[in-house]
C-alpha cells in the first residue's frame, strides 16, 4: 500500500469521529436522558482504556518474548516498561494537574447549572451558569484530547501495518472505523449535559480527536518505533482512566445510579462490538 493509500485510510478512520458530534447539538433533554448518555460515553471511554492497555502491554510482552528465547537482553524490556509507567502517570496526573490548575470541576452542566439558577442574585446567576457552561466545554475539550492520543497510537498502527501490506482498503475495514470512531464523538458531548455547544467547538474538538489519527498513520508510514507507540498508548491510557473518574463524579451525584451502570455497560459493549468490525475487517 503507497504513503498516499495509507494517508487515505487514516483520513477517513479521522473524519468519521464527526458522526457522533452533533448528538451535542439536542435540545430539551431530560436530566435523566444526560446522565445516560454520560455514562455511555463513559462505556465507551472504558473500552478504550482496556484496548489501549492492551496494545501497550503487547508490546512490552513482544520484547519479553524475545528476551525468553534468547534473542534480545532484558534492558528493552526494563526501558519499555519504565516508558509506559512514566506516560501513564503524566496522562493521568498531568491532567488532573491541568485542571486543578484551572479551577474546573466535573460537571453534568445542565444539570448543575439548573441548580445554579436557584440562588442568588440574577447578574451573579448568569456568571454562574457561564462557568458551569465553561467547566463543561473545557471537560469535553479533554476528553478529545485524550482520545486524540489514543487514536494517534491508533494511526500510528494504521501506518506500520500499512506499510507492510497487512492493512487492506476493504469496504468493512473503512465501515468499522466510521462505526468505532463515531462512537469516540459520543464520548465527548456525553458529559455536557443540556449545554449546547457551538459548531465551531464541535469542529475544533473532532479535529483534536480525530486529526491524531491522520497524523499518525503518516507518522507511522515513515518511522516504526514501538517506543513512541507505546508512549502514546500510556499517555491515552492514564488521560482517558482521568475522564472517566471525572465523569462518574459528575454524574453520581444527580442520582439515576443504576441507569448510569446499565448505559455504562452499554458503552464498553459498544466499544467491543465496533473493535470487532474492525477486526474483522483486517485492522
């Protein structure tokens, strides 16, 4: 497959994280109906810690392997192992670092906005809103940064594979990333509740998800390196298992707890199902 080929698939496997952005654009839904898709998004953010911690792990245990039969010392090993512990902390402190720095707590917005309105003066309710609103947006804005990394590790995959000819421009292939990705956008206008973002932060927050997986399938066409993959996929890891506490902190304290675990499990079998369409289809 040619540079161009592969850039191609990589493109597309980027672009179709628009498909689940508009679902941020619904009026009039219920508290009950933002704590679902919450969780859902969360579900589907769980699916994508357990993959991403997969790769990583297996290119820690390709190396293993190799040291077990002979072939390579341990020190690669030893390294890999340390490069994936330092990503993951700094994915996941490195975060919560930026969003202490920012005052930002994890919110449901429309919900905790409808209890801002209860109290206090009309000029300090609207402030109040405007941050709560504020809080919710920058949430959702890393939430697609932490799913940038992981679909940069994704490209960077897309990429190697690519290069070698064990990645096919096949039908179901380019269908089951439309059908993972699209479900990553639902990840990220989950937990904005009732706020309606603005086409042009649903724009900047797909290119931030998505165009990482353009990126690294060029990336990934041109340099094979199973340290920077690995980087990648700890970094996602630790961003994406941060975003999920933050949701669930969010959403626990509006109550429909047990909706929450059903559309929690919903998500991560969503997140399974489309993996296998991948799979399936060479991927």
């Amino acid at each position: 497959m040619s540079f161009v080929e592969a850039s191609l698939l990589g493109a597309i496997a980027g672009c179709t994280i628009f498909l689940g952005l508009p679902v941020g654009r619904l009026r009039s839904l219920s508290q009950r109906a933002r704590v679902a898709l919450s969780m859902l998004s969360a579900g589907i953010l769980a699916f994508l810690f357990m993959d991403v911690g997969a790769e990583g792990l297996g290119i820690v245990e390709t190396h293993l392997d190799r040291f077990k039969e002979h072939d390579a010392s341990l020190w690669p090993v030893v390294g890999l192992f340390a490069l994936l512990s330092a990503g993951f902390l700094l994915g996941l402190g490195g975060i919560a670092s930026v969003q202490r720095r920012l005052r930002t707590r994890p919110p449901v917005a429309g919900a905790e906005a409808a209890t801002a309105v209860g109290s206090g003066e009309r000029g300090e309710q609207r402030r109040t809103i405007a941050a709560v609103e504020a809080r919710a947006l920058r949430t959702g804005m890393v939430i697609a940064c932490a799913i940038g990394l992981h679909n940069f590790a994704e490209g960077l995959a897309i990429g190697v594979s690519a290069k070698t000819g064990e990645v096919a421009l096949a039908t179901v292939l380019i269908i089951g990333f439309a059908l993972h990705n699209a479900t990553e956008g639902f990840g990220i206008v989950g937990p904005l509740g009732g706020l309606r973002p603005s086409w042009r932060w649903l724009a900047l927050a797909g290119v931030v998800a998505g165009g990482p997986t353009f990126l690294g399938t060029m990336v990934g066409y041109q340099v094979t390196s199973d340290a920077l993959e690995l980087l990648f996929y700890a970094l996602a890891g630790g961003a994406v298992l941060y975003v999920i506490g933050e949701i669930w902190a969010g959403v626990r304290r509006y109550g429909h707890v047990e909706l929450g675990l059903y559309m929690l499990g919903i998500g991560f079998l969503l997140g399974v199902a489309t993996d296998l369409v991948v799979a399936y289809g060479g991927g």
